[in-house]
C-alpha cells in the first residue's frame, strides 16, 4: 500500500540538520518513507491523506521509561526522596503481579502514542508483558531484563537474572518485524557488584556483533555518585567502564553528576546519555551537564523516567524543561537551540535505540511520524516551527501517531488499543494495589 | 439564576487551605458561589450541570502578561537578550497599530480561556483597546498604562503618561461590573527617572483609599538590577520605596535578583512578587528567590510574561516549572508543594489583583471556575488533586473555564468571542507587521 500525506508543513531532514519544508508531500510506500518534497511526486499513490494545517515531525523517542509505573503517578509527592522510595515506592512495587504490569504498560501507551511517541525504551519487571502487548499495540519498544545482585557477595552463578536477560535477547530480540529490540541492562552501579557486573559483561560481549545495547542507570543522584566513589574509587562511569560493560553500546539515563573525565569515558564508548529534566528537577538531583556533553559530540537523548517521578509521560514537556531549564541554569538565553532539543528527542534517540533507520523524515527512513495540528491559537503564529515545537508546542497539539506506516492514533482513537478496556484494567489494578481507592 | 454543577470533584478552599471534595455539588446564586458541599444542596436550582468526572478549581489567575505579544511568538528565538529586544522585539512593536493590538489581545484571550484562566493582568500598549474588547469577552482584566520616562531629565510636567495613566483610572477603574480594574504602572527603574517617578507617586498616593494598585518589572535581569545599584547606589527595591511607589499595594513581575533585604521591603509594603518560570528560564534571567519569599511571607503570584518570551501563555506550564525548577535548582524534591504553587496560581493571585472576592471555590466567592477533564490517561491514577494538578496535568485538560458564573468557553467552544474571527484577524495583522509571511 502507497499512502500520500499532502499539504503538509514537514520537519524534514536533510545532509544531517532539520530542514523544514512548508507545505508539501511525503509519500509512504508500506513501512518507507519513499518521497519528500514541495510538489507532488510523480509516482501513482494508492491512497491519499489530506493533512492541511498539520506538521509532520518525526515519531519522538523515549528513551528512559519505567511504562509500568503510571500505577503509581503521584504517589509520595509530598515525601523527600529516600521516604518517597522506600515508604512510597517499593511497597507497591513488591505487590506488582504481570497483569498490574500489564495494566500500567497499556496505560503508559495510550499516553504516549497520543502525543507523538512512536519508540520508547523500557526498564521494568516482567518485560515478556510489554512484548505481548506491543504484538497488538505496534509500536516500537527497547526493553531489557536488567541484572542487579543486592548482596555484594553474591556469585555470578547464583544470579538468576543474568540467564534470564540473556534467554530474553535470544528468544526476542527484533521481533515483531524489528519493532522489538531487547537491551541487555544493568540497573545501577548501587545495585550490583563487581563479580556480578564482570561476569555478565563477559557473557554480553559477543552479542555486540548482533547489535546488542545496554540500558542503565549513571549517576542520577549526587549520595549515589559519591558512594560509588567511596566503594570503589571509581566514579560510577569509571566503574562500568572498569568493568567491561561498555565493551557494547550504551544509553546511560540522567548522568546529571557525571565529572568532565566521566563525558570522556562515555564519549570513548560511543554510551549516549539520556536526559530526563522533569524527574532530575522534581526529585530534587539537580541538572544534568548537557551543553558540555553536546559539545564533546556525545549523542544526548531525552527520556521522561516513570510516571512516578514525572508524573507523565509527556516528552513535549521534556523538550520544553530541556530547553529552557538548561538556559535559566546557566544564564544563557541561547545555549539549547530548539533544534539540538528536537534532535535529541528524535535523532538522537532512535539512534541510541539501535534504530538508526528512523528518528527523522528523510526518504529510505521508516515511516514513523507525527502530526502537530497548527490550528491552535497557542502556536499562531508560528514563523519557525523548530521554536514553535519546543516552546509552545503541548502534547495535546498531537493529532496522529503512526508507526512503520501504520497509524496507531488519529484525533482522539486508537486505532490498535482499545481504550476503554485499558482505562478499565487500570481502576482494576489500582484496586488490587492500593485498596479501596 | 441558579446553577447547580453536581457530581463533580471540587478542590474547595476552607480555613485558609485547600480542602478537596472527590465528589459533590456547587452551587451558583448569579455570579455568586452559594453552596460547596459533598451532598446535594436543599434549596432548589434553576439548572442542573452533570460534571461527573471533572474536577472543579478555582480559574487561574496569569498576574503578568503582555497579551498582545503573542504576535510576536517565537522571533528571535536564537538571538542573545539585547539582540532579541533591539532586533527583533523593538522593531515589531514600533510599527504596531491598535488594530494590531486588538488581534494580539484577542489571541491571547482564546489561548488563556482554553487554559482555565479567568483573570489576568496587562501591561502594554493601549490598554483602552482591550478594555473595549473585554466587554465582550467578560474575563476579568488588570491593566495599566505605564509611566516611563527615557531621557534621565525629562521634567515630570513633560510626562503625557502620567496623565493618560491617571485618566485611564478614573474613566474606567471598576467598569464592566468590576471585571476591568486599572491599576497604575511604572515599566521599570531602568526606563524612568527620579522626577517623573516621585511626582508619579504623589499623584497615585491619594488613589490608595479607592483601592488602587501599582504594576511594575523589578529586578528581571542582574544587569538591570546591577546598574540601578551603580545609578543610584540603591537596588531597584529600594529606588521604588523611596521613589514613594510602594506606598500603594504593588505587584512587581519577576524579582529575580531580589536581595534578602530587597525582600524585606516588599514584605514590609505588601508589594506582591510575581513569578515568571518559564520567561526567567527561557530567557536565561536566572531563578527567583521563591522559597526564601514564602518563608518570609510574600504572597507570591505567578504569571508567564508575554508570549514573545514563553512562547505561550500556559499557566499550567507555570505551575509546572515553577515547582520543579526550585526543586531542581536548589536540589530538595520536597522544597515546592503542589498546594503553595496552586495558591500561587489561584488565591494569591487574586488577591494581588485586588480581587479578594475570587481566587478560591468557597461559598461567598464569585464563581471563577475552571473544570478539568479526569478521564485522560495521563491523568489516572490521580490519588490527590493538588500534585495532580501541577505535575501530570496539562492546559488541554481544561474543557470549561466560567467568569462571574457565566461560561466563557467549554469543550473547545468559545461561547463570548468569535475562534475564527479572531484568527482571521490575526492573520491580517501579521501580514501588516511581517509582510508577505
């Protein structure tokens, strides 16, 4: 099936910056971007999509989500942070079976495809859940079993959850045509030890030929960097490099206390960093040195983190707090152009996913798009739309979604999802969880 | 007429703090809220609303705006401070007419209707336009004609502003059933001179007892604040105070650069600070001392500046921002409770407006409400409405926003002003300004 999306304004890419085009077309042939331009192609379309007074972007990437803990939005807000997890937090967390998991992975989707999210990455108990549910829902999901061994004495050979990461890649990895990647995962520096670490880096490190990743955590919070220093002399970024993980790619979440020697090892392994401003502000663990991480060339992605320390799911509002929080903290009005920022929620992210055949509008890319309605009064008038989507831009403004060519989410419907039993299986859970609420 | 809106969540005011009702009535005697309560009221009503799963809040109130900027959206995003105002700001605003004025106006008051804003306060060119085009669209409208003096010896019997200042209030103060109110209005330190601004509040002075009020920038930029040190080896807190502004109640948009003593003096006069997150951020001003101001008991407000330096007019962004920007910056995820930014944006709000009748849903209070829709995803589940409504939830969840108990907009339908008139206008008015764009 050929389908032609017409009259469009279109963020397209071009030579490797945003390029974009006013109004035009951009023809999709299956899941393929197959042409860009301001007049119409000449090739025949099967099916033509007038889409006047929308902007076509690119599907946006979240590259740090905990998609199960929309169960647990708002929980603790009122508590500092070591309370908020363990009195907050983990109690819920321990009561979790897969079908509350499954209840919040549905409800996390809703949210994000009706706001242009097309990919995200996942971090989270029971990840076979959000394989089978991505099976129907469509879109594209990097998702990892990662390890962690709490007890600093326990042996490599005791750890179950290294098989179970590894048997996870093997049976999954790039199913559902691709729009399944597994990760391999390590949880954070705190989590693990190094017998552990050392050991399923050696068993990770052959599938680099099959384009294996890691996913992680990287000095969130100042208590946790500083630890790690005091436990192994090592900053956590030393330590996983010490420790053969970042013999693989990468995507480090938060990094907001990683040292400028930190950026150099991260930089050597080709590990992007994955900035998620609304949780680093709201827990309090401060701002992440991006515009110094931009400038030695890494690949900064953004990511919300869990709905529990956000309390959504809204990258419109990441790219916003990006922007403009960076800005405010250093005290410059032009530090974070808008188009780094959409970059790094596009480009960037797909690229630190392994999905390189995507992340931007260009043809021979997958046909993962967006469509920002520009009939608000909000985005009027709107002369560049790099500054219109970062700054006035809201999630709302999205109104399609469509992944490999297919649309998941057009004006309110989804078309893969069916909402009312995921708003429903939601009430459920949150009964099983909390009770009477 | 009588109006009941019933079955709905309601985030009632009670003792001097917010005390939430997860389901009940609220009653409406014209444009008076009469009854608050979990169970259905005796008295009969002329009219029934079903607001089954809304939740009612008081209408936010944007203390500091330029409304009419929002046709400058976005120019010169990519230009320092000093470039953005001479570049791209001054130059647009020399060649705006009042018709020009009227469609900036009328945007900004779809785009803060939407968002559940009911009152705000205007500083900017030819205020008399927005008066007449309120009358129509019923908000309720501080505004002001600012003093400014730009020659350091213009003699205050040169000023035309002072008068026109001073006529404004007296032909208008209190008009449209005190929806409009006039406040005098001095731009800033930087923009003035001794002369012009001590004649100013001599003349001011005896307006006190009418309830007259003064708006005014301070401290926005260290630059600013610095060389008013330089200028008159006083900041600018304390130039207003022996100018003799703060003699009348004050609100003074930003304070960024505030010192401890600069906050005593406002504290000591009743001078309300406003806070602008997102245009400090954005602009990269810096952050405002907003916990040191509560803790010494400045009621502060909150407002998004015009739209050339937001690029919206969000008050949910506001909010938003200003509870996670100090939590971030100062590094204490407990430091901003949702109830203080919510009193923010709603009571203190009101009161710096001089509208003590308003700002809180509580029996005696005018009915300025806004409703926010639940049944989004992003919004369940929703355990307490306060860290609710300033973390997860987003201006497009607003699907009704009533003034004097009179709806001005519901589920995307403006019911006092013409949607598509206005953008009409608006397209006229940028063709005038920008040429062929």
């Amino acid at each position: 099936m050929k389908l032609l999306l017409k009259n469009a304004g279109i963020l397209a890419f071009k030579d490797g910056r945003f390029d974009p085009i006013p109004e035009g077309f951009l023809g999709i042939d299956g899941d393929t971007i197959d042409y860009i331009g301001a007049n119409r192609p000449q090739a025949p379309y099967d099916r033509e999509k007038d889409m006047r007074g929308k902007l076509l972007i690119p599907g946006i990437v979240n590259c740090h989500c905990h998609a199960a803990m929309t169960l647990l939005r708002g929980i603790g807000s009122d508590l500092p942070l070591d309370r908020w997890l363990f009195e907050a937090v983990f109690p819920v967390e321990d009561r979790l079976k897969p079908e509350d998991i499954m209840a919040g992975n549905a409800l996390a989707m809703l949210e994000m495809l009706a706001s242009g999210v097309t990919a995200f990455s996942d971090m989270y108990f029971e990840p076979r859940t959000l394989i089978e549910q991505n099976e129907q829902a469509g879109m594209k999901v990097n998702l990892t079993r990662v390890v962690q061994a709490f007890d600093p004495d326990e042996p490599p050979e005791k750890n179950f959850r290294i098989a179970e990461s590894l048997a996870l890649f093997d049976e999954f990895h790039g199913c559902q045509n691709g729009r399944v990647r597994v990760d391999f995962g390590v949880h954070a520096e705190y989590t693990t030890n190094d017998a552990v670490t050392r050991r399923y880096a050696d068993l990770i490190r052959p599938y680099r030929e099959k384009g294996a990743r890691v996913q992680l955590h990287l000095s969130e919070t100042r208590k946790e960097h500083e630890e790690c220093v005091q436990r192994h002399g090592l900053t956590p970024a030393a330590w996983f490099e010490r420790m053969g993980i970042f013999d693989l790619p990468a995507a480090a979440a938060h990094c907001v206390w990683c040292t400028h020697d930190d950026l150099d090892i991260l930089k050597a392994h080709d590990v992007c960093p994955i900035h998620n401003p609304t949780s680093n502000l709201k827990l309090g663990s401060g701002f992440a040195p991006v515009p110094e991480m931009l400038e030695k060339g890494l690949r900064v992605a953004l990511g919300t983190d869990g709905a529990a320390s956000n309390n959504n799911l809204n990258m419109f509002e990441e790219m916003h707090i990006a922007a403009i929080g960076m800005n405010g903290y250093l005290m410059d009005p032009v530090l974070m152009p808008p188009s780094a920022i959409l970059r790094m929620a596009t480009v960037n992210g797909a690229h630190l996913q392994g999905r390189d055949d995507t992340g931007c509008l260009t043809v021979g890319k997958k046909a993962d798009i967006a469509a920002v309605d520009m009939d608000r009064p909000h985005l009027y008038p709107a002369f560049q739309p790099m500054p219109m989507l970062v700054y006035s831009a809201q999630a709302s403004d999205v109104v399609m979604t469509m992944v490999d060519g297919k649309i998941l989410y057009e004006n309110g419907e989804y078309l893969t999802i069916e909402r009312e039993k995921v708003m429903f299986d939601a009430k459920q859970a949150v009964k099983r969880l909390y009770g009477g609420r």
